[in-house]
C-alpha cells in the first residue's frame, strides 16, 4: 500500500507491506481462509522542491529560450494544427 500526502514536510510518501494470503487447504478453510499480513513501512527520500515551482520555472525558462514545454498543448489531447 503506498499513501500520499502533499501536506507533510518530510515523507510526503509512504510504502506500507501489506497484504493477504488465501487458503485452500482443507484443514484451515474452516479456521480462516484469508490471512492478513502487515509489515514495515517505508518513505523513500524525496526532493523537497515544490511541484509547482518546478512547473513554474520550466515556464518561464521557455518563454525566455523559446523552447517548447515538456508539457505542451498537443499533450491536452484533441489539439492539432
């Protein structure tokens, strides 16, 4: 399970192991087929940089060297020339 969140300063990322196991044999179906697991979790080191400033300033460094964005219009989808 992996869990997100924009808000926290640090480990805005979370990776959670979890799972669940099943069961056909006979002598444990009764008892419980499904088996939870829950394990260690982990929050991989990020860069702390805003998504949005790096947006903006790969905008501004297009308009300024004339470059075509990353994310141009023709990505938007239906849009042609």
């Amino acid at each position: 399970m992996i869990t997100y969140d924009d808000l926290e300063p640090s480990e805005k990322v979370k990776i959670y192991d979890k799972g669940v196991s099943f069961t056909d044999d006979p002598e444990q179906i009764y008892q419980m087929r499904v088996g939870y697991r829950t394990g260690d979790m982990c929050a991989p080191r990020l860069d702390p940089t805003e998504a949005l400033r790096v947006a903006g300033e790969h905008f501004v460094d297009c308009i300024v060297h004339g470059r075509t964005p990353e994310t141009g219009g023709r990505l938007a989808g239906g849009w042609s020339r």
